[in-house]
C-alpha cells in the first residue's frame, strides 16, 4: 500500500477506522462495542461518530484482551492484514500484557481438560485404556504349575 492513500484522509470516523484496521469484521460491531463503552480515543469514553486523527491513542477491549494502540495512518477502506497493520502501531506494555492473558488461559485451559480429557475417549485413547486394562491379564510364568511338581507326590 502507498503512502498517499493513508495521509490522504485528514480525520476519520472512529468506527471506520477500527474495521479497515481489523479490530472488527464489520462497522456495525464496531458501534455496537463503542456504544458499550470498549473503545476509548485519548481515555475519554466516545460515540462512533466521533473522528480520529494521525497521533490519537485508543484503547479497544475485546474481551479477554485489551489493545492499546497509537493511529499512524488513516484509511476508510478495509484492505488486506498486512496494510491494515500498517494504521497503528501497539504499545509494548499492552503487547505483554496480551501474551500474559494468552499464556495464562492456555494454561487453565491444560488444568481444567487434565489428564482425563473431555467426553468421549478417541479411537487412539480407546486403545490405549484397552491396553492397559489387559497388560496384567495374562498369567504370570511362576503361577503356571508345572507338571514336575505336580508329579511329585504321586511317584513312591
């Protein structure tokens, strides 16, 4: 994407802003978490009216993470990822703070499944509990009477 589109565009509603910059799929989500108060420019709650400019800071909630990020460019059309990266740039405290709240998840996520999972077995984990039920059925070598000792007594 060239410069000149991005610096082209003055102010811009925030609402436009946060869908071409991919923090939603659609504008009108983008309302609806700013009417909800998950959006702030400068720390200050807004509406979706509201125009931003290069320079502008805003916090977006999206739960369970929080973004905060600083405008560098403007564009009021959504285009791929990668450009649309290239309209903000987030703070190094919320970048910790999101890989903290992604870690911290991850792992409640291994405490609560455990060891035993969750519902059914799979074929895989069927087979194994198989295996393992079955891996003391056969008898021991020491338990099997031999037939010397059995004749023992018999032979005067």
């Amino acid at each position: 994407m060239s410069d000149a589109p991005i610096n082209s565009i003055s102010r811009l509603r925030i609402d436009k802003w946060l869908w071409a910059a991919r923090f939603f799929k659609t504008r009108s989500v983008a309302s609806d978490a700013i009417a909800k108060n998950r959006v702030r420019v400068d720390g200050q709650r807004i509406k979706p009216s509201r125009t931003i400019q290069v320079g502008d800071t805003v916090q977006i909630e999206k739960t369970p993470y929080v973004f905060d990020v600083t405008v560098l460019g403007l564009n009021d059309k959504r285009r791929p990822a990668s450009e649309a990266a290239l309209l903000y740039q987030e703070s190094e405290q919320s970048i910790a703070a999101r890989e903290a709240q992604s870690a911290t998840s991850r792992l409640d996520y291994q405490t609560r499944v455990g060891l035993a999972g969750s519902g059914r077995p799979s074929k895989k984990q069927r087979r194994q509990i198989i295996r393992f039920q079955n891996q003391n059925d056969s008898a021991p070598t020491d338990m099997v009477p031999d037939d010397e000792d059995s004749n023992v007594g018999d032979n005067p």
